[in-house]
C-alpha cells in the first residue's frame, strides 16, 4: 500500500513514477495565468504568519469551511489571523477527497517540510513552525516563487492600471520575470451604466483621451494596449458567460455608446450588440500586436446576493454556469478567422459538460502556422482537480494533439499554489504510464519523456515567446 503523499504520489505504474521524477519534476514553471499581487511581489514584504498567505482572500477554502458550519467572521470577516487559522484546520479533516486536502498537505510539505497532517491536533505546531520560516529572508513572496523553480508569473491585470508595480519588479528582481495580462471585462460592463461610466472617466484619465464616442473608447484602449505592449505583455484574458456575436452596424454601436454614456439603462439586445462590438475590437488588437487571447468561459457569479452587497465579488459564491457555447463561440472565431484577425487563442471552460464542444472546437480554426495555435486550456477552477483534469487530458488526447498542449497554470491569488503544478504533472505522467503499461502506447521513454517535458514546460515557452 502506498503511503499518503509519499514520492509516488498519484503514480501508479513504474512507467509513470519513471516520466514524473525523470522528465516532469525538474521543468521550470510558466504560470501564464494567475491573480497574484504585483504589489505583494514588488514590495517583497515578508508574512507575519501562515494565515496570511494561505487563508487571506482564497474563496476555496472559504467554501468549506462554511460548508462545515463555519462562521462568516472566520472566513471574510474581522477574526484574528490565528482564529481564522484554526476554524481552517477544523476544516481540513473534513475536505478528505476534495482536492483541498490534497493542496493543503502538499503545499505544507513543499514549502515548509511538514510531513504532519493539518488537525486541532496539529494546528498549534504547524503554524508554528511555518509563520517562523516565512519570517525569514528565503520565504519573501520572492523566495516563495524562486523555492517552487517559477520562471515567468503573469498577473492578470486591467487597462488602466499603472504598472508601477510591474517596473518595480523588474528593476529589483532577479530569477524571475513578472509579465502583466491585459483583463478589459470592465469595459464590457454595459449592463450597468453607472459603474461603466465610472470606469470610463478612469480610462479617459490614463489615456489623455476624452471618450465622447465609441471611435473614442476604441483609441483610448488601444493606447494602453500599445502601453501594456512595450511593458511587456503578450496576453490578454477575458472572464466571460459565453462569446458575443450577434450582427451590428457601427451607427448601433455609437448610438448604443451614447445612450450608456448619457446613464441609460440599455435593452438587453443592446448591451449583447455592445458586448459583440467590443469583444470583437479587443480580439484585432490582440493580433495586430501578435498577442495571445485568453477566454474563460461558464462562471455563474455571485449567486447569493446578500453576501455581494456585504463582501463584493470573488467572495466563493460563484458556481458552473449552464450557458450555450458552440454556437457563440463558433460565430465568434469565425468572423475573425475570416477577416484574418484570428490571435493564437486559449479557450477554457467551466461546465465538464462543454469539454468534447471546446476540444473539438479548437480544430476547426487551427491554420498550420503555429503548431496548437488554438488552444483549449486546463482544468479551470471547479476543474483544476484529479478527475477534471483527467477528463481535460483524455478529451483533448481523443478529439485534438495532446503533445501540443499548453499545460497548466495557478489561476490563483495565492503565492502557495505552486504545487498545483506538481498534482497537474503527476496526473499527466501517471495517465501516460497507465497506457504504456497497459499496452495502449509504446515503451518508449525517450519519446515519450520529451513529450512530457514540451507539455509541462517547452511547449509554453515555445507558444508565448516571451
């Protein structure tokens, strides 16, 4: 019997143990899509304790500890670091078989050597040891992303962000580079003319350019595109609940860009055909500078309405949306594909039920110039887990080129995440090794050694050009 979170870990063949510890353990780490804070990394402060890191603004686990009975004030609220602690560990035996356990226990064992599983029991003493080592130079937000061989983090970041943090790092830090993502959502709120008039006057400030029209929101994004440009981005990511495509005329879209303008509430074909305009503009400006898009798609947001108007968004009360996919989505890459400004493209989805619809969607826009030019990215949120994963990697496998993949990223706002892609790596050799052994693929470890590389590491780099 293998022991809990021991070397093999997920590795149930000898072929498997061979590709993770040969081929996978060692690559570099290009996370190119997370929520980490630039200013957390620029300022390089160390933490006081483990809460800080571990519990401060992570909806995960604040899922489960409400689900085990959990009081608010112990989550989001206004208890003490060490209390939040506590009710955390409380929790923990109780996530057996969620992946939190599993994160949990590697993230202790990875960064701070604690073999001890979290308990009441256990608590006092793992915090204990790990608030003393993340008061040490080597456990900064720095020496957190260099301990994990993180080679490129790229933030997720919006349009009229200054970037200050970004230079920052750049100019203070050595081993790892910090690439800011371009996150235009806002601009896309035309459901809510008040915040969207708000974030206008924001992007009118920063661009030097006063926005009375459509033309003139289309200038002033561009101008901090090129400005993300030469600060060295090349990604762009969009959080959506399907694809805009429906038909539109420009004098629509002036017209539909007054009326919010003037504080109007649009018809919801009016904010559709904004969204369509938009979304679309956002897509030229990403290939006219040679950018990758990213679209995170399916996220039902802010299902409890009271506790948005008490703690605001990214809360943990979000949850898979049911929305249509293939045809927006099909709609949408094509006009681009055919007017030949279609960006190399990442396409997530958060329904399981969507999987087969996006791998075999990212086939019928593939153009023979960039191997894997479209995408379809990994497990994400609800799916960044054992089983999600697997079903990622099995429909890709039938449907598209698995040896073309991206691989994984973090999607996270915590610097402790980084084992997520360890679990990502030991799941993708253990199912290469289970069919080797099974008969179902050659033993051919060279082979498929490189293979396991290029999908953890090579084919990333080799993708975004950074």
């Amino acid at each position: 019997m293998k022991g809990f979170l021991d070397s093999n870990f997920l590795l149930h063949t000898k072929t498997a143990e061979y590709l993770y510890h040969q081929h996978a353990a060692g690559m570099p780490i290009i996370d190119y899509h997370c929520h980490l804070s630039p200013k957390q990394i620029a300022e390089n402060k160390n933490f006081d304790n483990l809460t800080q890191p571990w519990l401060y603004g992570d909806h995960y686990k604040w899922r489960a500890m409400r689900s085990n009975g959990i009081d608010e004030r112990y989550c989001s609220g206004n208890a003490t670091d060490w209390e939040k602690y506590e009710k955390w560990a409380e929790t923990v035996p109780f996530t057996m078989r969620n992946p939190l356990y599993h994160w949990t226990h590697l993230e202790l064992q990875r960064y701070f050597g604690i073999t001890d599983l979290l308990s009441p029991k256990t608590a006092a003493t793992i915090y204990e040891k790990a608030s003393d080592m993340l008061g040490q130079k080597d456990f900064s937000p720095v020496g957190l992303i260099k301990r994990m061989n993180v080679e490129i983090v790229c933030t997720t970041d919006d349009p009229v962000d200054s970037l200050e943090y970004h230079r920052k790092i750049k100019e203070t830090t050595a081993g790892i580079r910090v690439i800011p993502a371009w996150r235009p959502d806002k601009v896309l709120m035309a459901d809510n003319p008040v915040g969207f008039n708000e974030y206008i006057g924001k992007l009118a400030v920063v661009s030097g350019i006063d926005i009375t029209s459509y033309g003139h929101l289309l200038e002033a994004l561009d101008k901090r595109h090129e400005f993300f440009h030469d600060s060295g981005c090349r990604l762009s990511d969009h959080g959506l609940e399907s694809f805009y495509c429906d038909g539109y005329t420009l004098t629509e879209i002036n017209a539909i860009f007054g009326r919010i303008r003037k504080g109007f509430d649009l018809a919801p074909a009016e904010v559709s055909k904004f969204r369509s305009a938009m979304l679309y503009d956002l897509a030229v400006m990403d290939c006219d500078r040679g950018w990758t898009q990213q679209f995170h798609i399916g996220a039902m947001r802010n299902n409890n309405s009271r506790m948005f108007i008490t703690y605001g968004p990214d809360g943990g009360f979000d949850s898979i949306g049911d929305y249509g996919v293939a045809i927006p989505a099909s709609r949408f890459l094509d006009r681009l594909d055919k007017e030949a400004k279609l960006a190399k493209t990442i396409l997530y989805n958060l329904n399981p039920a969507d999987n087969e619809v996006m791998a075999t969607m990212i086939g019928n826009f593939q153009d023979g110039t960039v191997p894997g030019k479209i995408q379809w990215g990994s497990g994400w949120w609800f799916l960044d887990q054992k089983d999600g994963m697997e079903k990622q990697l099995n429909a890709l496998s039938n449907l598209g080129l698995l040896s073309r993949f991206v691989g994984m990223l973090t999607d996270s706002r915590s610097l402790l995440s980084y084992p997520r892609h360890e679990y990502f790596r030991r799941v993708l050799c253990n199912l290469i090794g289970n069919d080797v052994e099974n008969g179902e693929l050659p033993d051919d470890k060279t082979w498929l050694g490189k293979i396991v590389e290029d999908v953890c590491y090579h084919n990333a780099r080799n993708y975004f050009n950074f």
